[in-house]
C-alpha cells in the first residue's frame, strides 16, 4: 500500500513570487487589453448647446433666489465618464427648497447653488468614454432628490445617505448621472410626472415601509394635502383601506368622492380624533399611519390610535423612511403610468419662481394641510389647548407603559 506523502509547506510548495506592476507597463496593459467596445460606447452629443442659459440660483441664505439669464453651461466636453447633461422641461417647487434656501437643516449647502431637486428633461449629452450606459440621447429622465450615491464616502456605505449638494434643477440645463437618472414611462406627462420624483416617492415608500398587508386600514393624515392626496392613492391602489384625516368639506370631497379613502375624520371638527379614528377602522385602530403633514399633533394622536403592534411612518425618519431608492421610483411611476394615481398640480412660469417659494414660506408656520384658516388656527387657544391635552395623554400613556415594563 502505498501513501501520499503530505506535502511540507517549508520544501515542497513552490514559493509565490509577487511584485508590484511597473505603472507604465500596467497603463499600456490596460490600453491595449480594456478599451471599450464599440457597443459599450456612446455618442457624446449631436444638440446645438449653447454656453450660457437660465438658472435660479441661491446666493444668500434667507434671501430671494436670483433669476439668472446668462448662467454658464456645463460644456459636454468638460462631463466626466458617466456623466449626462440635461435640459430640463419641467422642475418642481417643493417645501425642502425653502429648507435649502432658509439653510434650517442642520447641514448647510455650499454657495452659489442652484435650487430645486426635481425635473424632467431629455438628454443632450454624456460624458466621453461613458461605457454601457443605460440612457441615450435624447432620452427623456427625470433627476431626483438622490442625485447619486458614490457608496464610497462614509455617509454612502454606512446610511446610504446623500450628504453632498449638487446643483439643482431650476435651470435650463443640469448635470446628472446616467446610473441615476430616471427613465420615464412614455404614456407619463412631463408636468404631471415632475412631483412624483420627490412627492410621489416619498409617500409610496413610506407606505411600503409601513408592512401593512391587503385589506389593512391605514390612516394618512394630511390627506388631502400635497404628500397626501398621492398617499391616498397609492394606498388605495396597494389594496389598502384608507382613513383620511384633514379638514374642510372640499377636502373630504376630494379624498371621498376622488381618491378613493373609505372613511373622513375632520381634525377640526373631532371632538376626538384618537377615538374616531379607532372607531372607523372597526374599533381596534388602524394596522398603520402615515403622517404627510410637518406638526406634532398628528404623530402624538397617531401613537394613541394604532391598534397593538401597528406602525407609525413619518414622512421623515421614525421608521426611516425619507425617500425611496431607484427601483421604489420605477415602481411609482409604474403606478401612475397605470392610471392609478394622478398628481393634482399647477404649471407656473419661470420667473414665478420666488413668489411660489415665498408661498411655501408663508404655509411653513401651517399644518401643510389647508390654507389661512389652518394657519389662523395654529396660533388659536383651542388647537393650543389640544396640544397640550394630547401631548399629556402621550406622556401618560408612555409613562404607564414604562411602569409596567
């Protein structure tokens, strides 16, 4: 018999020699053996681009954004590998840009910057030696809040967050990736399709971060708002049973009679939303809430109305849950490409741009959910007075919890 002598690693292993490669053997080795194909390569633009062109640009924080009409243009030679230049038909005006503008959160943009975060336009130019590209020329893309994620930097492998700003989308042209910019469905208007790039998206994440199955009751305060109408909506076309919450008979008419919502609770006229709102999801409270409005009352009576293990989404980051990524985005326009979900919008022109961000302005002291009769009653003794008597009752509540615990 005989037997196989188990090697000695000192003897009878051959000794891996290594060395670095000498940088310009390694760069011919790359020139000759990684050129792109012909297939994989793009064209860089066929478009008349002219130097310079519009743009609203934030030059002072808390001042009126300056309509600019000789705005330099990135030059298509001057775009990097995986780069595309936009020119954009439609952008959209949105309550985060006055947080840009006003620089009330928390992380400051870099000036002079370009405002806005949401458009639709068609490419006219990518970036030399861009390889397997997922857009073309002439494309039509939207740019989303999430401009791109490095998934290099700390803030991208570790939240996968965007931490750094880049020029917006009020401008006639605008720089944007071609991994991430977003192909849009060709039955989809420019203009109706423009607020489900931020709006849109933000809400139907937000209900799918909420777990809740088909058949389930949801509450969606704010419901007949900007966030909340496309709330409704999406909701209704996931199979879930909707409560809407907001106030005013035109609002009810509209999530009601439009949206499709099963049941209305008036927060003006409740004498007691907590209660109403569990009675109309059959008396044990709805399996989810998504709160699409930016005060503290709907979040405290929401924890008082959820039924046992119900869950609480904010349209910013309870459950964590601010915006979707690339594929949630195709699943929101998908949607709405069905029919299923329409954006209620107005087209203004270009140099409107500072009225209509004054007018957010104006409606940020507001409940975002009506007009100046929510704002008179924000600073009213009876909407103080419920503030303080809910927000008792949450402390009360947490506080027994805790005894128990």
């Amino acid at each position: 018999m005989s037997v196989r002598r188990t090697p000695s690693w000192v003897s009878d292993v051959p000794r891996i020699q290594t060395r670095l490669p000498d940088p310009e053997e390694y760069l011919r080795f790359l020139q000759i053996h990684c050129k792109p194909s012909p297939q994989s390569s793009v064209q860089m633009t066929t478009y008349d681009i002219p130097k310079t062109a519009r743009a609203a640009v934030i030059k002072q924080f808390k001042q009126d954004v300056v309509l600019e009409n000789s705005y330099p243009v990135p030059s298509p030679a001057d775009l990097k590998p995986g780069e595309c230049l936009v020119k954009i038909s439609y952008a959209g005006v949105c309550h985060s840009d006055l947080h840009v503008k006003d620089n009330d959160w928390g992380f400051p943009s870099p000036l002079p910057l370009v405002g806005g975060h949401e458009g639709i336009g068609t490419v006219v130019a990518i970036g030399e030696h861009t390889v397997d590209s997922p857009v073309k020329l002439g494309d039509r893309v939207g740019l989303k809040w999430v401009a791109r994620s490095c998934l290099k930097c700390c803030p991208m492998t570790v939240t996968h967050a965007n931490g750094c700003s880049v020029n917006g989308t009020w401008a006639d042209y605008v720089v944007g990736w071609t991994d991430y910019v977003q192909p849009i469905p060709e039955s989809l208007d420019s203009a109706a399709a423009t607020p489900i790039l931020c709006a849109g998206i933000t809400v139907y994440k937000a209900i799918k971060q909420s777990n809740a199955n088909i058949g389930d009751w949801i509450a969606i305060s704010g419901a007949g708002g900007g966030l909340g109408h496309l709330a409704v909506q999406y909701a209704v076309a996931m199979g879930l049973r909707v409560i809407a919450i907001d106030t005013g008979e035109s609002k009810r008419k509209l999530c009601i009679d439009q949206l499709g919502a099963e049941k209305w609770v008036d927060f003006m006229e409740s004498k007691d939303v907590v209660k109403d709102v569990t009675e109309a999801a059959g008396g044990l409270g709805p399996h989810a809430a998504v709160i699409a409005v930016g005060n503290a009352i709907p979040f405290n009576e929401a924890l008082l109305y959820l039924r046992a293990a119900g869950t609480l989404v904010a349209c910013l980051n309870i459950v964590g849950s601010s915006t979707g990524n690339r594929q949630e985005m195709t699943e929101a326009l998908d949607i709405v490409a069905q029919g299923k979900v329409k954006c209620h919008f107005e087209v203004r022109e270009w140099d409107e741009v500072n009225r209509h961000v004054r007018r957010k302005d104006h409606r940020k002291s507001g409940i975002e959910i009506g007009g100046s009769q929510t704002r008179d009653l924000i600073a009213s003794d009876e909407l103080t007075n419920r503030r303080a008597e809910i927000m008792d009752k949450t402390e009360d509540a947490l506080g027994n919890e805790s005894d128990q615990l």
